[in-house]
C-alpha cells in the first residue's frame, strides 16, 4: 500500500488566481490620457504667452468650465483673481523666465460661481532641441484642505494670543491690587524723630503674591519712639492677615507700655490664642524704643527680639557689629515665650540697621546655590558705617538689585542713625 505525503495543488484555486491577476492587470491598462484627464490634481500647458493650449478635466471641473471655452480662448492669468494676476505678473512669471521652473506657489483661482479657490500651482518650462522655450507645463493642487487647516491655525493663535493678552491684563489688575493691600500692610511715611535720621525700604520677592515682612515707626509720647521690624511664617493673604494683627498689636501694646520684652509678650499672647487649635502662625520680629537727647547729641535704644536677626550697628569709626539680643524665641509659637532687652546708645554719626533675612538668605554666585549670610552683610554694612540711615538703605537696596533672580524672600529694611555733624534733623525717608 502507497502513502501520499503531500497535497496535491486544486486546478479551481489556480483559475481563481488567474482571474483575479488578469483583473488587476485591467487596471493597469489605463491610457496616458485617461491618467492625464482623470488625475487628482489640476495640469494644463500655455504657450510662452501664457494662452492655454491644453488643460485636463479635473481642473476643468474645479473651474466650472468646459475645454472650448478655454483652450485657445483663455490665458492662465484668466483663471486667477485680481490678487493672484498681479502676483503672477510680479513675481510668478519673472522668476520661472529667469529659473526655468518655480514650485509651490501659493494662489487663487476663479470658478464659474464668483468662489474662489486656494490652490497651489508648480510650473516648468518645455525647451526645444536647441534650446528655446516652447510652452509652460503647470500643474494645479487643491489647497482647500490646507486653507481651512492654516485658518483654523490662524483662528487658534488668535484665540491663544487672546487668551494670553487677557491674562496678562488679570495679572496686571492682580498686581495692583496686591501692591495696594501690601502698601496697606506699611506706614505710609517714617515720622520725623527729632535729633535723628530713619530710611526704610521693603522689597517684594514677586509681585504675583503678598510679602509677610513689616515694619513700623512711631511716637509713644513726647519724647520715645517705637520701631519694629519682622516677618511672617508664609505668604499670600492669610500671611497678611497675620501682618496686620500683628502690626496693630504692636502699636496697641507699645501705647500701654513701651517697654519692649512686654510688648512681644502681648504679640506672642495674642497670635497664639487666635491661631490655637488651627493653622498655627508666628512670626519673628525685633521690637525697641529709641529717646533721642538733643543736648547731647546722642539716643539710647532699648530692644528685644523675638526669632529675629540681630540688627546691626554701625559706628561712626567705620566699624560694624551685631548687637545681641537674648532670647529670641518665635513669637506666637508657643504659649509664652521668654524674651530680654538688649540697650546701646547711638552717637553722632551711628546707625542702627535691622533686616529681615530676605538679604542674608539671597542666592548668589553663578549657580545660584550659596547663600549670601550674616557675615557677608556685616562686611558690606561695615563699607558703610558713618554714612547717614538714607544713604545706607540706598546702598542696601543697590545689593538686593544686585542678586536679580536669587533674591527669592521678601526683604524689609529700617535704619535709625543719629546725624554726623549740622544741626539736627528731622527727614527721614521710606
């Protein structure tokens, strides 16, 4: 017994792939005028004057005319608008003369209907043997599609463009609204301290948000003034809630008693009976009380501080050192806080600086990753010692322009100084 160990080929499936190769082969079997006339975009040949000797049927039907009215009768500036006849003669025609052939040219054409229609047209000159333009072959590409793309592109910049102005407007009315309420949060002038001199300043790190330091000067009777400086744990408004109970509290407790360690005492009371059982919130602040004596020329200053940055003292002999103040604990963080008096005496010509650590904590070098520091501020306050409060603070505000995008806190600045040498005075500058 034989066994088969293949299968042999089936005669119907073979006829089935003779039929369906001759049917394919029939499509193929198109002539070169039915490819020329049926093609998906637009040809036609003018002669080098531009008359139109021959054109196929797809352009045709996009023109909504028939081949006897054109052929012969129409050149090819006939079929475009105004905008596009003056294009051509412009531009069009002098560079396919001058390069023999041009592509991808942006225009319009006329259809029957008064529409028109975006198109792209490439040309190329046909020579003869001996080298003489005989006629132009153009070939037209519908550009409706990529019309409609590029004005809905154009439609979404706009609305982008739009959308970006508009923002640009809300943060502009955002910054003037936060530069109104941050102002709200300052005194608006330094008093006159007679026999002394004050300057201030305050730097915001971003106009987009509200800064949390603050400061203050101010007549407690006849003869002292208070001043304070600090800053806030946060930013934004519930910081600057914070400021402005602060800052009041201030004010409210030095009236009743000047005397410093009482009224950080009160502040501490009072931020952490507000804030207890909520989102706690403290701040550091350097509160004192200056009396300037006129007959001798010099001020005492008493001052505590609460978390803050020593100030600074700058002497009239050119020296520059901070002034300890002990304790120090943060005000409002815990329900009551110890807090000392530290005392000086401000002689012709001396100034007493304080800060907020938005300068010391500035980011600097070329990467932007050391901190500026206590130190190096005290080297620079010490450039400045024996210099009146306004021309310190002016020199300070130069170095904070100076850190450009590493300055990322907020600054507050307040120097008391008594004059040098002349008859005392009473400018003092914010």
């Amino acid at each position: 017994m034989m066994c088969r160990t293949g299968q042999q080929p089936d005669p119907q499936d073979a006829d089935d792939q003779d039929t369906a190769n001759a049917a394919f082969a029939a499509l193929l079997e198109d002539s070169a005028e039915e490819l020329y006339e049926s093609a998906p975009c637009g040809y036609l040949s003018t002669l080098m004057d531009g008359t139109i000797a021959k054109i196929n049927s797809t352009l045709l039907g996009w023109l909504g005319l028939d081949r006897h009215s054109v052929v012969g009768r129409m050149r090819f500036t006939d079929l475009l608008t105004v905008g596009g006849k003056l294009y051509h003669e412009t531009h069009f025609a002098p560079l396919l003369r001058m390069q023999g052939e041009i592509g991808g040219i942006a225009l319009e054409i006329r259809q029957a209907d008064g529409a028109r229609m975006p198109v792209l047209v490439s040309s190329a000159v046909k020579r003869g043997r001996d080298g003489e333009p005989l006629l132009i072959r153009t070939t037209v590409f519908d550009a409706r599609d990529r019309r409609a793309y590029e004005e809905e592109l154009l439609r979404a910049r706009r609305a982008a463009e739009e959308a970006r102005q508009r923002a640009e407007a809300d943060r502009a009315r955002l910054q003037d609204a936060l530069a109104v309420l941050q102002q709200s949060l300052l005194p608006d002038s330094l008093p006159p301290v007679p026999g002394m001199a004050a300057a201030a300043h305050y730097r915001t790190a971003s106009p987009d948000r509200l800064g949390g330091d603050f400061y203050d000067l101010f007549p407690v009777d006849g003869k002292r003034f208070a001043f304070f400086l600090g800053d806030v744990c946060g930013k934004g408004p519930q910081a600057a809630a914070v400021t402005s109970l602060t800052r009041y509290t201030l004010r409210a407790a030095a009236l009743h008693d000047p005397d410093p360690v009482s009224a950080l005492s009160t502040l501490n009371k009072v931020l952490h009976e507000r804030y207890t059982g909520g989102d706690p919130r403290y701040c550091t602040a350097i509160f004192g009380i200056v009396e300037p004596d006129p007959t001798t020329a010099q001020a005492t200053v008493a001052l505590a501080s609460g978390g803050h940055p020593s100030a600074l003292l700058l002497r009239a002999d050119g020296t520059a050192a901070f002034l300890p103040t002990p304790g120090g604990l943060l005000v409002g963080i815990l329900p009551s806080a110890h807090f000392a008096t530290a005392t000086t005496t401000l002689g012709p010509g001396d100034t007493l600086l304080l800060y907020s650590d938005g300068v010391t904590e500035a980011r600097t070098g070329a990467d932007r990753t050391s901190l500026y520091g206590d130190e190096a501020l005290r080297a620079f306050a010490a450039d400045h010692a024996g210099e009146p409060p306004h021309a310190v603070v002016q020199a300070l505000t130069a170095l904070l322009d100076g850190f450009g995008d590493g300055l990322d806190d907020d600054t507050a600045l307040l120097a008391l100084g008594v004059p040098a040498a002349g008859p005392p005075t009473t400018k003092n500058t914010k």
